[in-house]
C-alpha cells in the first residue's frame, strides 16, 4: 500500500464551505474602511469582529480558502497568524485520526 502524504493545501481543500457570501450582508464590517483589517494592529479591526454576527461564517471562509489563496488580513475575529494555527492544528488533527 503506497503511502500519502498531503500538503496543507491539499488538507484544506477537504475543508471546502458551500460559500453562497451571503453572511456578508449581515457583517459588522459592511462599510468599515477595509485597510483596518490589513493593518499591522490587529486590535481596532478585532473589536470589529467581537460585535459581529457571522463572526464564525466569515472566520469559516478564511478557513476554506487554504493557504495557496491567502486571505490575509483580519477576518472572524482571527489574524493571518491565528488563521495559519487554526489550519495546522486541523491538519494534525486530520492525520492523527487517519491513523
């Protein structure tokens, strides 16, 4: 049996969201000017985030999206950092439970 091994990107794709965008329309950010999610403090557009409703569908999407298409930026409440974590931990868990 020939043995696997799959890159991040790979992982992620298994991760895919039916995404429709249609959370957007209800995001706290709807308005807000976007270069406060790619700022270097992260803090001003994450309190953004904590007063959001689709904080989860938007973080899902940034998620989803994988590391070949970078979100980048702040998105759920989250930052690239935060996000690159959040995929690596799913991906760990991912190939600890293949067995």
């Amino acid at each position: 049996m020939m043995s696997r091994t799959l890159t991040l990107a790979q992982e992620m794709s298994f991760s895919q969201i039916d995404d429709d965008g249609v959370w957007r329309e209800d995001a706290a950010c709807r308005g807000v000017d976007p270069n406060l999610f790619w700022a270097n403090d992260t803090a001003p557009a994450k309190a953004v985030c904590s007063e959001c409703l689709v904080r989860k569908q938007c973080l899902d999407y940034a998620l989803a999206l994988g590391p070949s298409r970078r979100a980048g930026g702040v998105w759920g409440g989250k930052d690239e950092r935060e996000i690159r974590r959040m995929r690596r931990r799913t991906l760990e868990e991912r190939r600890s439970n293949a067995g």
